[in-house]
C-alpha cells in the first residue's frame, strides 16, 4: 500500500488487507446480485403505473407499484447529483448560468458558476465556498450557491470520490487539502473571499494562516467559517466524543478499505462512502424508517408533492463518494483527537500554523443554536486564535433555531445568514481586488456526464463497464527493462498501462518506490521517463 511522508501510517497487515478488500467487494456482488432484481421491480412499478392497466387507480395497484419503488429505491446506488442551477435573478432580472470547470486536479475540480451578466455592469466580489471533504458531494451546498448567486461570482470546490482517482495520481491527504485552497486562491487572484463549511474550516484557517506568514498578495479578503470543528473539545456533540474515545489505530483498523477491481481506484487506501452511511443513518435510524413509511404512504395515497419531496431529499442524502485513508486519518487525528490547532501544535509541512498571525483576511464565524454535529462555541474559537486582527474585522453570528444543516441550508438560512454574509462581504471587499480575466476560462465547459456509467454504476453491474476496465499488462512490457516480475508488481498498484505511468507525478514515484524491490524502484524514474516519450508527455509539466 502506498504510503507518503508527514502522513498517519494508513499501513495494515496483509491479513487486514484481505478482509478489506473482502468487505468492500462483497458489498459490490451484493449490490450487483441485487440489480435483476431492482430491474423487476421498476417494471413492476412502471406496469401498474400504466393507465391502461385495470388495476392502476386501485389501493390494491398503487400499493404493488409503492412497494416496488420503494425496494429499488433502497437498494439501488445513488450516484452523483448535478447542480442543475439553470438561471438566477440579478438586480431584477432572470440571467442564465454556466456551469464550468476553470480549475482542475486529480481530487478536486473548481466549478464557476458563470452569470450570463452585462460587460459593463459592475463587478460583484469573488467568492470560493469550499465544500466539505466528509462523504457527502459538493450538490449537498446546491441551496447555499443558489443564494449566494444574485451578490457574488460565486465558485465551488467539487471533491472526486476517491475510488474513482488511479493510485498513479498520487494520495491526497489534510496537507494537500491546504495546498489545494491555496492554489485555488491564486488562480482567483486578489481580492478572493472564502467560505468554509463544516469540515474544511480548520484547512481553510491554516491556509489562510500559511498564507498570512509568507505576506501572500493573493491571501483572502474575508473568510467565513460556518459550522466547523475548529476546537471540538468545546461544548462536544456525540460525534465529537465518538472520534476522541477512540484511537487513530482503531480507525484504521475498522474503517479503511481497500478499492476493489474494477473500479479506477483499485487497491487505493479509503475510507469507503458505504461505511460513512451507514453511519449517516444509524444516528437518526427511526427518524429514516418512518420518513421511508411516510413515503409509501404518500404513493399509495396518490401524494405527489410529497413523495417527489422525499425524492429530492434522500436522492442527495444516499449519494456518498469514498474518502483516501491519508486525508481521512490525518483529519481524525489532527482534528478531532489531539486538538492541535487550538493547542497551537498543528503543523503544514512540518511548519507551524500560526494564525495570529493573520491581519490582512477579516473573519467571520457563524454557528447553529442546535448543531449537533459542530457544538456551539467549535467555530467562534476561531475568533480567539485569530487574536492579531482588530475587533473591527472580526464577527461571529449565532443563529436561533438552527441545527447544523440549517447554518448553509433552508430558509433561515437564506432570510436570515444570507444578508449576514454578503454585508460582511461587501464591507470587507477590496477596490484593488484582480479582476477574473483568465480565472474564469474553462478547462471544461461542462463537468463530464457519463450517462452510460452513471446507469451501469447505479444498476449494479459497473464491473460491465469498458471505461472501468484496465489494459492488459502486456501493455507495460513495451517499456524497455521492465519485466514481467516488475508488471505484476505495479498491477498491485493499479498500474497496467504505459498512459498510466506517464501520468505519475513525482509524489506518487516517491511513493511506489518505498514499496517496490530496490531495483525495480531505482528503475521507477527510467520507466516513467520512457512512458511520457511514448505518449507525448513533457516532464517539465509534472507536478
């Protein structure tokens, strides 16, 4: 298993690893047994939907064609949602949206969501929401860009589901997180403001504090950290106590898997989206059962508001992306369990974040009454850490009658957080701010929509999928000096084709050298070198 330096020891046993690897593809078979039967059951339901069926309009029908629904709904895979923003009203007006990619890496696309305005109407500020990194799609903030919208060029970090990331393309952990956020705001330029919610406040505080420390003329304006575990030992909520009574060993040892074959990520280290729901749901079990029976219910009562209500809801609450062991681990530890930002300990490439030393981004804490998941208090301790910017730019807002989605979601939140933030923005935004120019030029005009994957993922029988199927390892043997010996060890790691090794950065030769014979990782960089001359790739581009 690859390993990176400054990272948790993600290392198991190769016992453990065999029975990672046997939980995470028995859940696969399961889910791929299931499908013939998911496909009887939407054709049930599509039958005794059919008006022409005598027993459509009946208790009796309406109950067959709940109850199948119901089954393929529950046992289906939720793939990922779509933001579907098609326009926005700005100044009065209905403008259309743009959906792009202007900013790419291998866990982490920046989507810009571009309004069709006048050239000539003046600039709103730039805005980078930084989604949570914590099982859950980006699509889960849909509500909070759709009302960030009509005030601010708005753009949001879309994380990749890690099982869907080639062991070629590195490891992503806490460090390369921050790295990310920086590297984000230097693309945005000057004048940038961020909002971090949940999860990614502690890497966008120590992003904004590294940034401080070297006098980077691209630091944030202003930063908004809502909802986040910046000091959990403050008012802890059950997750809070759950992650400190347990030891960074025992998460590695219960929770991280190995991606199975075939998907892209085959032997990565992760912490798998099915294991994270399942604890989604064990928190509120009886709450998700009797919402699943109010469901029927609305089906066969003939409810349509309702059940497409629910519809819409549980379609982004199932949907879960994989999460790498490295990011995962380090997180849990750094965060949860030693406390070591608020302790002053936490460190970004064995430098120390400092963020007193912040003077030049304005802050701004926001907090849910009834958060269950960030205690009140967690986030407002940024206000303390940050004790070099005056009080003039420092704010904290609690909102009454809120829990921990009703901070960037629900309509609290857009009468009541909304007109917060965007005041905090526009008083704190920047007349010299760099305009986008080049920022906002499209890597991709749309994100990619595989709709032919997306239905074999979702159906059940994704290893059918020719896009997820390696090469053959024959295709290793045009490199000169690489033997079979040396192509069944880099098929351990997911590696099978020359593209893939042309595409390695340096961190992951860095890597796999650890892990391969002595000769064959001295003969890493000579096979790599020899694979980017085959297709066409310069090795000054690699990063």
């Amino acid at each position: 298993m690859l390993r990176r330096r400054n990272s948790p020891d993600i290392g198991v046993t190769a016992k453990e690893r065999a029975g990672n690897v046997g939980i995470y593809q028995f859940y696969e078979l399961n889910h791929a047994v299931l499908a013939p039967w998911r496909a009887m059951a939407d054709v049930t339901r599509l039958a005794f939907q059919n008006p022409f069926n005598p027993f459509a309009e009946t208790p009796f029908g309406r109950s067959v064609a709940a109850a199948a629904e119901l089954f393929e709904r529950t046992t289906r895979r939720y793939g990922k949602p779509e933001f579907g923003l098609k326009d926005v009203e700005v100044d009065g007006k209905t403008v259309a949206i743009e959906e792009r990619v202007v900013w790419s890496k291998p866990f982490c696309d920046l989507l810009h969501f571009k309004r069709d305005l006048p050239s000539d109407r003046p600039r709103d500020p730039k805005l980078l929401i930084v989604a949570p990194m914590s099982g859950h799609y980006a699509t889960l903030l849909r509500g909070t860009v759709e009302a960030m919208l009509p005030f601010h060029e708005v753009f949001i970090t879309d994380w990749t589901d890690a099982r869907m990331v080639p062991l070629s393309k590195g490891h992503f952990d806490l460090d390369d997180f921050v790295d990310y956020i920086v590297e984000m705001l230097h693309h945005l330029g000057s004048g940038t403001h961020v909002m971090a919610v949940c999860q990614p406040s502690v890497p966008v505080l120590a992003a904004a504090a590294v940034m401080a420390e070297d006098d980077d003329p691209c630091q944030a304006a202003s930063m908004t950290l809502m909802g986040g575990p910046i000091d959990t030992r403050r008012n802890p909520t059950a997750v809070n106590m759950f992650a400190d009574g347990k030891s960074v060993d025992w998460f590695r040892r219960h929770v991280i898997m190995n991606v199975p074959f075939p998907h892209p990520g085959f032997m990565r280290a992760v912490y798998p989206g099915f294991l994270q729901l399942s604890g989604f749901m064990s928190m509120n079990l009886d709450r998700h059962v009797s919402a699943h029976h109010e469901f029927f219910q609305h089906l066969v009562d003939g409810d349509g508001d309702s059940a497409e209500k629910h519809r819409d809801f549980y379609d982004e609450y199932l949907a879960v992306m994989d999460l790498t062991a490295e990011f995962y681990l380090q997180t849990v530890e750094t965060v949860f369990i030693r406390h070591d930002l608020p302790r002053g300990e936490m460190r970004h490439r064995g430098r120390l974040v400092r963020p007193e030393l912040i003077k030049k981004t304005a802050l701004l804490t926001v907090e849910g009454e009834r958060d269950d998941i960030s205690g009140v208090g967690q986030t407002e301790a940024a206000q303390s850490l940050c004790s070099s910017l005056p009080a003039e730019m420092k704010y904290h807002h609690l909102q009454p009658k809120v829990g921990h989605y009703g901070v960037f979601n629900g309509t609290r939140f857009r009468k009541e957080i909304v007109p917060v933030i965007a005041d905090f923005i526009r008083r704190f935004a920047r007349e010299d701010a760099k305009p986008l120019n080049g920022a906002a030029e499209a890597v991709r005009s749309n994100p990619r929509e595989d709709y032919h994957a997306r239905f074999a993922d979702a159906m059940g029988f994704s290893a059918l999928a020719v896009d997820n199927l390696p090469a053959v390892a024959t295709d290793l043997n045009e490199i000169v000096g690489l033997g079979p010996a040396a192509a069944d060890s880099l098929n351990e790691f997911g590696i099978f084709q020359v593209s893939q090794l042309a595409e390695m950065t340096s961190e992951a030769i860095e890597a796999l050298q650890g892990e391969m014979s002595p000769h064959a990782g001295e003969a890493l960089e000579s096979w790599v070198a020899q694979a980017r001359r085959m297709m066409g790739v310069a090795a000054d581009t690699r990063h």
